[in-house]
C-alpha cells in the first residue's frame, strides 16, 4: 500500500465476529520522508494488542506511534525494526496508529502489523452457538458450562496456533529478503572484481607489447 501524502490516513473496517479475540495483519510500504497513519474502531473496556515488525528497507528500522479517540499519547518508539504493545481501551472510538519514516531520506519500509482485539469476558461466552449447546445437552446430557469451557479451551489454542504461525512467517520473510540482499551483494562485488581482473590482464599485456615493440625482430 504505497500513499502519496507525506502525511495520510488509512481507515481500517474490520468485521465484527463473535470470537474471543479478533485480529488483522496487514504489510504496508512507508514511503522515505512521510508518516503514515491508521485507523481502527475499539470499543471502551476493549484488551487489544499491536504488533509490528520492519522487513524490509534501510537499516530495519521505524517509529511508531498509538492514540487514542481523545488524541491522547498511549505508546511511541523511535527507530525500532519491531515491538509489541498491549492496551485497554478508555473509550469507544477510532484509535490512531502511526508508522514514522520520516527520518529517511531516501529508503522506504516495507512494514508488518497486526492488531488483535479481545472481546470482553461477558461476550466470550456468547460465540458458541446456543442451539449447539441445547442439542448437547439434550443428547449427552452434559452442563452447558463443561462444553463452553471445552470450547474455549480450543479457541485459545487455535488462536495461539495463529499466533505462532503468523510469527514464523515474518521471520520467513525477514530470513529470505536478508538472503536476498546478500545474493545480490556477492554477485555484485564478483562482477565488479571479475572486471578489475580483465582490465589488469589487458593493461599488463599491452604495457609488455609497448615494450618489446621498439625493438627489431631477430632473424
């Protein structure tokens, strides 16, 4: 996502699910001298956590930047390639987040970020169907309060299962451009010494031709 402004503002409309906890990673390019800002609706007494890394530009590193509705500071970093943060919302409102390129000149970013939002505890209960919950109950005769907590308890691990793989694929990505780069570097540098030989080879054999040219040829 490549934005012209120096300074512009993205909004991010985000599903309402009924899960526990509801998340969204997107990758954004931060172009060099701007500062990009993104927006996302939380509801008061909302736990949620963001999460970005920089893959690729410069020397991996950004600033950030969170607000809240009432444009209060809630975190800001200086020149991090990653960090994560966890808050809970004050009020319901657009929170602002912020990604800072501005100290670069010449290099844009090519950054990660996920934000995750956990519903309150009174809604986690709720996203299990309840005509699931009465035909178990009716069929097995088990409480109510045995399946949500069985159901929970694989929600949380599938979420954590997310998590890990989400982590292992930036750490893919971070791995294979840095491969990347090195490649790019080393056939670089050999071409440019492959050159620095040919041109030796041609400069020493002419300087021998220019010497044995004067003289008469034996017979």
């Amino acid at each position: 996502m490549r934005l012209l402004a120096s300074y512009s503002c993205v909004a991010l409309v985000l599903p309402l699910l009924l899960h526990a906890a509801v998340g969204s990673e997107f990758t954004v390019e931060i172009p060099a001298g701007t500062t990009d800002c993104f927006f996302q609706f939380i509801g008061k007494e909302t736990a949620f956590e963001v999460d970005y890394q920089v893959l690729d530009g410069g020397e991996l590193d950004i600033g950030f930047a969170a607000y809240s509705p009432s444009g209060q500071s809630l975190v800001a970093d200086m020149k991090r390639s990653d960090a994560q943060h966890k808050f809970k919302a004050v009020m319901d409102g657009d929170h602002r987040f912020c990604f800072d390129n501005s100290f670069s000149h010449f290099t844009k970013k090519l950054v990660y970020f996920e934000i995750v939002t956990e519903t309150p505890d009174s809604e986690k209960q709720n996203w299990i169907p309840e005509t699931i919950l009465i035909d178990s109950l009716e069929t097995y005769d088990v409480k109510i309060e045995t399946f949500r907590e069985r159901f929970t308890r694989i929600k949380s691990y599938m979420d954590q299962c997310v998590d890990d793989q989400n982590a292992f694929r930036i750490h893919e990505s971070l791995d294979r451009k840095t491969q990347e780069s090195n490649f790019e570097r080393v056939n670089f540098w050999s071409v440019f010494q492959l050159v620095i030989m040919v041109t030796t080879a041609v400069v020493q054999v002419s300087d021998l031709d220019s010497l044995y040219r004067g003289y008469p040829a034996p017979r």
